[in-house]
C-alpha cells in the first residue's frame, strides 16, 4: 500500500492531468449526448408538423353526402345481414348502390363496413379489410363516413384509431378529426 501511495505522490501532476481530461470526456459525452436529444426533439416536432400538414391540407369527408362524382365510392356502417334500413346505410342503399341483404364490400357506388356486430375490436378486420382494398383500387376514391358513430353507438374517438392506417392513403378520405 505504501508503494501505492508513493507512486502517486510522485506522480501527482500525471494523475491531476489524467483526471482532468477524464472530466473534459465526460463533459464532451455530455454534450453529445445533450445534441442528439435537441435533434430527436426536433425530428419529432417536423413529424408532427408533417402529420398536422397533412390533415389541414388533406381533403375531408363532408358532414352529409349527397351526390357523388364518378369514381367516388359512398363509405358506411352497415350490419352484417346487410339491412340497410337507417342511417348512412339507408342513403348508400336509396341513393349510391348499396345492395339488400350485402352487408361487407363495394356494392354499387358504395362500401359497407360492419359496425354492429360487437365491441370495436369486431371492426377492425373489416377496416383493415376496407384499407387494403382501397389501396388496390387507387382508380377510386372512397369518402368514409363517421362509421359507427350513429345508430351502432360508438364515439369518434373509439372509431377514428381504426382508420389511423388510412391516413397514409391517398384515396380515402376521412371525417374532420379522423
């Protein structure tokens, strides 16, 4: 131990000096580290301005549907026996197509989505369904309504997460908010 303490009074300047670059590396590191963070903070503010962009400058589902252009496809919630009889469903049927007794799909200028089966979850694969189909399809364009939020009684807020994948496709066009 003596031989210990002996090296390092006789080596104190090596040791002052060696401990003092140690500090300017941690400061350095600390600096590092402190520049990513600052980038990944501002990557994300851009991403989110990037999405915010998107959803003020991309095109909106209108409240009430009335007429539709050629190519555009009526999207609503539907039930799965296919008895369009209220609702959006009952205007896909008088007015866009939509097929009696056809309850999931394109019928006509319109596409149903069924939202009376269940909880959420149980729409999810028919959204998915719809996504992908969309996507097949980019000759159309496909105007969802507020599915599910009227007569099958859920809220914008359990339905919208759904479509959070449509947002990136260019021709589907959903409600305000969505």
């Amino acid at each position: 131990m003596d031989s210990i303490i002996s090296w390092a009074k006789e080596n104190y300047d090596l040791i002052t000096l060696l401990v003092g670059l140690l500090g300017v590396v941690i400061a350095v590191i600390a600096l590092i580290d402190e520049i990513r963070k600052k980038k990944m903070k501002n990557k994300e503010r851009e991403n989110a301005k990037t999405t915010e962009q998107k959803m003020k400058t991309k095109r909106t589902t209108p409240e009430f549907i009335t007429e539709l252009q050629p190519g555009e496809i009526f999207v609503f919630g539907s039930n799965l026996s296919g008895m369009h009889g209220g609702g959006a469903a009952y205007i896909a049927y008088r007015k866009f197509g939509a097929i009696m007794g056809q309850g999931v799909g394109l019928q006509g200028q319109s596409y149903g989505i069924p939202t009376m089966q269940g909880g959420v979850e149980t729409i999810r694969p028919y959204v998915d369904e719809f996504i992908a189909f969309a996507k097949e399809h980019s000759e159309l364009t496909f105007l969802v309504t507020r599915i599910g939020c009227g007569i099958a009684g859920f809220t914008d807020a359990e339905i919208s997460p759904l479509f959070e994948k449509a947002h990136d496709v260019d021709n589907i066009v959903l409600p305000r908010g969505w």
